[in-house]
C-alpha cells in the first residue's frame, strides 16, 4: 500500500510519487551501518511517519507507553540506515537526529527527552 502525492511536471502532465511506502527495502551494502539514529522517545507522539518515510526497517513501536502516555518509536535496527535522513526532516516533534558516525562514536544527539532503555 502507498500514499500517493500527485506532482505536476513541465508539460503539466500530473506524474503520481509515492510518499509513504508500507513495502521495505534491503540496504544497500556500503550505505548502512555508517550512521547513528537517535529517537527522544519522551517527546514521541507515536505517529509513525519515520517508520513510514523510511525506505528500510530501522523504526519499530515499544510496548510500553512513555512519559506523555504514547508508545514512541524506538530504533530497532541501526544497522539498516542508509542516512537519507527522511526520518529526521518529517518528525513533526524534531526528537530524531541522524548523524555519521565519528570513529565509532556517536555524533547524533537530541536536546531534549532520551531513549528509554
């Protein structure tokens, strides 16, 4: 299943984009594995986009509810981050940053909330 946006080209011919994909795709190999995903899970209000913005499996729901009462996302599988940072620019709470990783450390950081272990 796919949401559709209709975008308008030069020739005013109406192209159709998929904008939410429910389907996921493999990571490439060379692209993932390079990034660090951090989610401010108490500032999550569980509305799925970064899961349904991101072209591979790397968001899942917890099972249990934070602060503000919602089931956040959590980052199930870094690994697969291919760093498109589609995530990063449609969370509406701004509690996702995506950044490279700096020798092994992490150089992502959100300002406020923090993941519940």
């Amino acid at each position: 299943m796919s949401f559709v946006l209709p975008i308008l080209s030069a020739g005013c011919k109406i192209l159709a984009m998929a904008l939410f994909k429910t389907e996921k795709k493999a990571p490439k190999a060379g692209t993932a594995g390079k990034w660090d995903v951090v989610i401010g899970e108490d500032m999550c209000k569980a509305c799925g986009f970064c899961m349904s913005v991101c072209p591979v499996p790397v968001f899942e729901y917890r099972t249990v509810t934070n602060k503000i009462g919602w089931f956040p996302m959590y980052v199930k599988h870094e690994e697969n981050c291919i760093g498109c940072m589609l995530c990063y620019q449609i969370c509406p709470d701004f509690c996702i940053d995506v950044a490279v990783r700096d020798e092994g450390r992490s150089t992502a950081r959100v300002e406020q909330g923090h993941a519940l272990n």
